[in-house]
C-alpha cells in the first residue's frame, strides 16, 4: 500500500518510504514530494547560544540565507535558518555537537553544484565548507598535496600550477569542490585510466556527526574512511584531504565524429579495454552528431594510438563527418531545421574549444578551463536536470539508447556525456551503495542526459517526470546513479535493496544518532 | 546575406539572471581574501534574487575592488560591474566624498578648451600624475602625444562610488574628446565608459598602448613578471587576451595570469582603501601574485601597484615606461 505523502512527512528522520513511482507512471501519478519537510526550529535558539558559546559566528539575516536558497538545479528552494562559514575542523567539532545536541539539521555545501537539493538546507544551520579553501601543503617529490575540503578543484589547480603539477582526476566544473567530489566520486575525462576522483584521495581528515575530529584512510580507521568516501555526506564534514597529484601535462587532442550513439560507445569501450588513451569520452550535440573526444598526455601514447588503434575506430574527422551529415540531409529534406540546429550549435561551440589562448602547437592547455567554461557558457542554465545512468560495460549501450529515447520524447535539445570509470578492486567497500554498479567489473561506465532548457522554463512536475523515465531504466537494468540523493531519493531502496539500504541506515543512526548530518540527502 | 552568418554580440543580462556558478569567486580578490560568497557577485546576486535591497547587501557592495574580473567569466553576460556601481548608487553618497559634488561643478564650470587639433590624447591617472617624469617619457614614448588638462579623475571616483555626475560636468569632460580618434586612457574604469560614452573613438588602456611599442617589447625579459592591470584588461578581455598571449609567445615573459586567463591584481583595495581612508593590507594578495614564480623583475603597467609588490617582494619593479632604451628615445 502506498503511504501517504503526510505519512512520510511525519516519519523519523532517515526513513525512506516505498516509491510512490511505478515503472510506467508520468502524469497524473502521485510521486514523493521534491522537498523535504522543512524542521521545524525546535530548539534553534538554544543551538544558536551554544554556537555564540563557542565563538563561532551564525547568521541568520535574509540575506546570508538567502544567499543558499537553492543549488545548482534551481529546482528545490529552502532556506536555513544561520549560515555558518566553516573555518577550521576546531570550529565545525563544537558546531556538530551541539546540532547533535539540539537535533539540529547540519546541511554542508561545497561548490553547491547539487541539482537534486541535496546542499540546500530545508531548515537548521547550513555550513558553507568554502571557508576552508586553503592549500595546505604541495610535497613535488612525494606527488601528494593536503588541502582543506572546501576548496574548489579549480582553485587547487591554480595552486598545483604554480608548482608545476596538477590534480589527477577532477569533475570539469571549475567550481566543484574537494570534499564534495570525494563524497560523491567525481568523474573526468581520464577516470577510464585513473578512476573516479574519490579514487584519488589518500586519506581525509574528518569531522564526524558527533563532532569528533579523525584521520582516516585504508590503513587507518578504515571503516570510516570506507563510509566517507563516497558516502554523500552521511558519515562525516570532509575538512582536509591529500591527494595524489602528477606533473603537469598539456593535452594532444583528438575529436571523431559518429551518426551513431551505440558506434561511438562500442569504440570508446574499445579504447578503453586496450588502454590506447589517456583521456576518452563522448559528448553529443544531437543524438545523430556524436563526438568522441580522446587525448594524450605524451607523443609517445599519441603516436601508439595512431598506430595502433585510429585506424580502427569508426568515428570520421570533421571533413568526413561534414560530408556525412550532407549526405544524411540531402536525402531527408524534411529535417532541415534539424541541419539547420546542428550548423549553429557547431559555429557557436567549435571556437570555444579552440580559443587560441589554450591552443598551442596543437596541445590543449588548462582544459578543465575550456570544458567547464563551455560547459557553463552552453548548457547553464538557473534551472538544470541532470539525471544519469551508471551502469556494467556490457549494459551502457542499452541504458544509453534507452536514455536517449526518453530524452527525445521530452525534449527538442540535449546532451549527452558519457565517461568510463576505472574501478579499484581495493575500493570495493568505497563503492557499495554509491554510483559505481554493484554488477560493474573492470569499469563502470555513466552518462549524463542533460536536456537544454533552451530559455523555457518548465515545471517541476515535468523535470521530475523525466528524471523518473531516465532513472525507471537503471532499476530494470540494475545499475545505479551519480545523484541519487535528494529530490531522486525515492529510488534508494529500488536500486540498491533493502539488505543494502537497511544496513546503511543502522550505521548512520549509529554514527549520527540524531540524524543531523545531510538530513533528507540520503537518509 | 553575410550579416545572416555575422555573430551579434548576446545583450548584457541582470543578477536575475545568475546561475550560481560561482565561476566569479573563482577570480574575486575579495572572496579570495575573505572566503565569504556574501561579500562577492554570487553573493549579491543571489540576495537581489531573494529580494534584497542595495540597503541590505550596502556593506557587501563596498567591500567591491572593482577590479572587473568577474565579468569576462561570467557565462550568463551579466552586466556585474554596472550592477554592483548602480547599487552604489542607490545607497546614500559616502560622507566622505561630500565635496566630490563640490568638486564635479568647479570642473563643470572651467572653460570648455578649444577643438584639439590633433587626433590622440593621453589621459592619465593620479598615480601618473604625480610621477611626472614617468607622464612625460610615457607622452614620448607614444610619439609626444599631448596630455589631457581635464583628468577625469573627479568622474572616475564619482562613478566607482556611485555619486551622480552632474550633466553639465561630464560634457565638459568629454566635449574635447569627442574630435579624438584615439584615446589612451590610463585609469580603467574611466577606459570602460569612454567606451560607452564615444563609440565612435578608439579607447584603448595605457598598458596595451606601451604594450604594442617596439622600445617597450625589447625591453622585456623571459624571466620578467608582467602586471597587466586588470580594470583595462578586463573592460575589454575577449580583444585583450589574445594581445597578451602574442606578448607572451613572442617574449616569454610571465603574466600575472591565472588559469582562465583573468588578471590578478597585486592589490585588493576598495575605494576607501584606495583613499587612504581605511587600513589596507596588500601583502596577501602580493604575495599570491608572487607566488610560486620564478622571476627576477616585475614590470607594471600601473604605478598603484608598484609600491605593493615594492613591498611585497625583494625584487626589482618598474613602470613599463622605463623598459625602453634610454638612449633611444631620451
């Protein structure tokens, strides 16, 4: 039987009711509500003097809530009731004791690049982790770096460079955030070779929702640092964290062209199983305009690619693919509006990748500058749905051509990215519940379907629809997803199982007995 | 049917329309000092979208440098920097500034010149002026191009601090200009409405005039650190980003350059820091420009940020004006 909406609402915190969304539900069916109850401010002004106790400076005026209302998505809206900027680990320990104390909801926000609500605080004390942004050591010789959590990966970057180095594997969102990424996992266009981002930390240094402060990593309090990476924000404040790091590299660039989703797959898996790329993945302009970006770190992985693996990929260069999309056209007339999107998308993003500040020589400088700037410059919007599928090798063309299907019914325009990730056995215990497939093997692979909001404003009844086709498809197919915390919440118990779910709550009602920490996100 | 293919330049949008990608944090001298979204654009634009008044955000808007970097990062085109200036001037005029009124309807009330009778002028800033002998080798240096009696300077702090500019004053400012062909403006701010205010002319900053000139480039070393001045660079990036990287490729010196490309001011004052009338603490933000470089020089386009990096750094620092061979030109 389906509960009530009001049900769920009165539940305890951390419970997850069955979805209300069947396989074949769109309009007209009653669905989980999108935000969260908002708390109710029991014991607020207690919590307050208790922060003002400790010197730690809480504010409450509209316009520093204000300031977080909503994410990145720009589809769940809520207001804090005080900010608190996070300065040190010495000051988030006494602010999660005492939300421990009063049971006050403590929402952290990195980068605020959640699209679900996930870093939007319905209530309670919203810690803004980018008051922890410092670099605080670089060793060159060890190819480490310790940051604090709330910096932002463009930022470390910016530090990395002044030292020759560079991150290993980042989202291509220059605002992104360190601990946010590592609790979610992270992918890159070098995540086939290198992993997820989450892959990379080292160890962390945590606050967790008792407000103890711990070092952790494979070695040391393991279970825990099994738990926060990866782990949305459930089991601890990401304050500090090391890293792998590399010298820096610019990048040798290489675009194919496809008509086909599933040809493009199929080569990218190619690429990737032979390890003959440091870098692949694939973007699409139209679901008939796919392109397949591999590049290089050396001359001498480039010319072995030419060698060895160019000739067999199916994808055309951009002449060829020109030619291509001729022929495709010149035989159905009736789609020339079709042609007509394509040329303009391309005369508009083309320079972009191009711009001769980042182009030398042939080499792509501070990509993740070109990518996230044409990123936001193209596909930003205040209102953005990114629902994903993550899935085994052998299932992702299917979830892709799925995808895309759903996508077209409901939208003129979107894109789709699509990257593999490099799966580290060792890390099975970081990946259990988490965006890596239960069923995936050597890699996982994910890709976004982002619809372009093309100046329309839509409902959120029609975006939830849509995430809800996208996300009935990783439940049949058994695979899981980047988000799905939040507004997507609902889908917990259906993709990963009750054992799994059942099992998970017991350690955050263990570790977070007032469940304070990322309420709603998850639990 | 060519203006069909022409690319028309998107129109400027408002804090409404802010995404919150925060990609203006990423190059706020503020932010980077404070670490605080509310004193930033994000910050600004996301309390106007919850509506908030100048009033409520009137103390986060004066924290402002202005030094423009967010704009050319902004993926939406948002107008930030005349946004954060019409806020300014929605708040009451400093009591500070009380005779900059005073002062606007003295220069209103000068003598308007004569027509120039050449096509370029230099406008220099205060800094420049007080250092007349950098003025004088720079109207050299640029083929003795006459300097212009009427400042602007009295404009400049009227707009960056949001006070009105009497009507009559701004003609009197701009009546000489309007026969000009080129103007070479050393205050950016200034460089950025003359824009606005003479299409028609050429308006370009003082550090892409000596820049461009043969004297100046060969005195340029690989291991120099080149201060480009960010109002300038920034009013006019798209253009001036490839400038500087021909400069870069064609000398091998280094930028104070981030990974976008976006200007790093050696100071973070704002207006009343740059007054002298609150404490200002340069050496963070000195020492973050500094950072990590392997240089033996520091060539500034702007005297203002000389003394900063005097201080902050143990290495020599010159104007660009004193690059060029003495025996050359003086």
């Amino acid at each position: 039987m389906i509960p009530e909406t009001s049900d769920l609402a009165l539940a305890e915190p951390g419970a997850i009711g069955p979805c209300h969304v069947g396989s074949d539900a769109l309009l007209g069916i009653k669905r989980q509500q999108t935000n969260p109850t908002r708390w109710n401010g029991q014991s607020w002004l207690e919590f307050a003097a208790a922060l003002r106790d400790c010197d730690i400076e809480l504010r409450e005026n509209t316009a520093a809530c204000g300031t977080f209302a909503t994410d990145a998505g720009g589809t769940a809206y809520g207001l804090p009731h005080g900010v608190v900027i996070a300065r040190s680990a010495a000051q988030v320990s006494p602010l999660l004791k005492a939300a421990q104390q009063f049971r006050v909801p403590v929402t952290v926000r990195g980068g605020g690049l959640t699209t679900e609500g996930e870093s939007v605080a319905f209530g309670g004390v919203l810690l803004d982790m980018t008051g922890m942004s410092r670099v605080l050591h670089v060793d060159t010789d060890a190819l480490t770096v310790r940051t604090e959590g709330g910096i932002f990966w463009h930022s470390l970057a910016e530090e990395l460079r002044r030292h020759g180095m560079d991150y290993l594997s980042a989202p291509l969102n220059l605002t992104s955030s360190v601990g946010g990424t590592l609790g979610v996992g992270g992918i890159d266009v070098n995540s086939p070779r290198l992993g997820c981002s989450a892959d990379q930390a080292l160890s962390v240094q945590v606050v967790t929702p008792r407000g103890d402060i711990v070092e952790c990593s494979d070695t040391q309090n393991a279970e825990l640092f099994q738990r926060v990476i990866l782990g949305y924000g459930q089991f601890g404040v990401i304050t500090e964290a090391t890293l792998k790091i590399r010298r820096y590299t610019p990048l040798r660039m290489h675009y194919f062209y496809y008509d086909s989703l599933r040809t493009a797959v199929e080569d990218m898996q190619l690429l990737n199983r032979n390890d003959a790329s440091d870098y692949s993945g694939i973007l699409t302009i139209m679901d008939c305009a796919v392109n397949l970006l591999v590049a290089f770190d050396s001359d001498e992985r480039e010319a072995a690619f030419r060698a060895n693996w160019q000739p067999h990929l199916r994808g055309h260069g951009e002449p060829g693919f020109a030619m291509c999309m001729l022929r495709r056209y010149a035989l159905r007339p009736w789609k020339l509006p079709e042609a007509w999107f394509l040329y303009q998308r391309k005369r508009e993003l083309f320079p972009e990748f191009r711009r001769s500040e980042y182009m030398r020589d042939g080499l792509m400088y501070d990509r993740t500058v070109v990518f996230s700037r044409a990123v936001w410059k193209f596909w930003g919007s205040k209102q953005m749905v990114i629902p994903d599928l993550a899935t085994s090798a052998e299932k992702f063309v299917e979830a892709v051509e799925r995808g895309n299907a759903v996508c077209r019914s409901y939208f003129p325009h979107y894109t789709l990215y699509m990257v593999g990730i490099k799966l580290r056995q060792e890390h099975k215990p970081h990946y259990e519940m988490s965006c890596i497939p239960a069923d995936a093997k050597e890699w996982a692979y994910g890709c976004e379907f982002e619809p372009m909001m093309d100046g329309q404003v839509y409902s959120r009844d029609y975006l939830q629809s849509f995430k809800n086709a996208i996300y009935d498809i990783g439940v049949e197919l058994g695979g899981s997803y980047y988000r799905f915390g939040g507004m997507m919440k609902g889908y917990i118990r259906r993709v990963f199982g009750d054992e799994v779910v059942d099992r998970h709550l017991a350690m955050k009602r263990e570790a977070d007995p007032a469940m304070i920490l990322n309420r709603d996100v998850i639990f | 049917m060519l203006s069909f293919f022409k690319k028309t330049p998107a129109a400027r949008k408002s804090y409404n329309d802010c995404s919150g990608c925060s990609l203006c944090l990423l190059v706020c001298p503020v932010w980077r000092r404070s670490r605080d979204i509310s004193l930033t654009p994000h910050g600004h634009a996301k309390a106007m979208q919850h509506g908030l008044s100048a009033a409520d955000v009137a103390a986060s808007v004066e924290h402002c440098t202005l030094c423009m970097a967010c704009e050319p990062v902004c993926p939406e085109n948002i107008d930030i920097i005349g946004m954060i200036l019409e806020l300014r001037h929605q708040l009451d005029t400093p009591t500070w500034l009380h005779d900059l009124q005073a002062r606007m309807q003295e220069r209103a009330a000068r003598p308007v010149a004569s027509a120039p009778s050449f096509s370029t002028m230099l406008l220099p800033d205060q800094a420049l002026h007080a250092r007349a002998d950098i003025l004088a080798r720079i109207a050299v240096l640029l083929g003795s191009v006459p300097i212009s009696d009427d400042d602007g300077s009295d404009i400049s702090l009227a707009l960056e601090s949001g006070t009105v500019i009497p009507e009559q004053r701004l003609q009197r400012f701009l009546s000489p200009l309007r026969q000009l062909k080129k103007i070479i403006v050393a205050d950016g701010l200034l460089l950025r409405h003359l824009k606005q205010w003479l299409p028609k002319a050429n308006c370009i900053g003082l550090g892409e005039a000596l820049s461009g000139h043969a004297d100046v480039r060969r005195g340029l070393r690989a291991t120099d650190l080149y201060l480009i001045e960010p109002r300038a660079y920034h009013s006019d990036y798209q253009r001036l980003v490839k400038h500087y990287d021909r400069l870069r490729v064609a000398h091998g010196c280094t930028f104070n350059l981030d990974l976008q490309r976006i200007a790093i001011p050696a100071t973070a004052r704002n207006l009343p820091q740059r007054l002298g009338l609150a404490a200002s603490n340069d050496d963070e933000q000195a020492r973050w420009v500094l950072h990590g470089r392997n240089i033996t020089r520091i060539v500034v386009e702007s005297l203002e940020e000389r003394a900063a990096l005097e201080k902050a750094s143990g290495f020599p620092v010159v104007h660009m004006a004193e690059l060029a061979d003495d025996s050359a030109q003086f």
